[in-house]
C-alpha cells in the first residue's frame, strides 16, 4: 500500500508541477497579446494627436493668412473683424458636426 501511495504522491506532483508551467506560459503569451495591443492603441493614437496638432497649426495659418490678405485690402478693421466671426462660427459648427453634436 506504501508504494501505490508514494506513486500517487509523485504523480499528483508531477501533473500539479506541469499545470502549473502551463498555466505559467499561457499567462505570458497573455501577457505579450495586451503589451502587442497597448502598443497599437498608442501608436493610433500618437497618431491622431499629431492628426489634430497638424490640423490646428493649418487652421491657424489660414486664419493668419486671411487676416493678412484683408488688412492689405482694408484700411477699415471693422471687415476683418465682420470675417473673423463669420469663420469662428463657421469653425465652430464644423467642429461640433466633427464630434457628433448638432
């Protein structure tokens, strides 16, 4: 009876030890799919961040662009300042549609 038991004992050992690897290795290959997506996630987003830092800085240079063009055509600031808000609210408008607001 001794030695059934001692073979019971290393058998219970040995199946526990290899789930235990098993376990150990699908937690890592886990592991190595979540460090795989955050990466991707961040580079999408590092993306759309210089999407929108890009987009900023034109929008800004046409702005600039078109306050420049109207003070040579215009002594009078009060048109650059009519312009200024009719783009503002326009620019407005076309960001809320971007966001899904209406």
């Amino acid at each position: 009876m001794k030695l059934s038991n001692s073979k019971y004992k290393q058998v219970f050992i040995i199946v526990g030890f290899v789930s235990i690897l098993v376990i150990c290795y699908l937690q890592q290959k886990e592991l190595t799919k979540l460090r795989a997506n955050n990466l991707e996630n961040q580079y999408i987003i590092d993306s759309l961040t210089l999407a929108s830092k890009q987009k900023d800085s034109l929008c800004n240079r046409y702005q600039w662009a078109t306050d420049l063009y109207f003070v040579e055509l215009h002594s009078d600031l009060t048109e650059l300042m009519k312009f200024q808000r009719i783009f503002n609210e326009d620019y407005r408008q076309l960001e809320k549609e971007a966001n899904g607001a209406n």
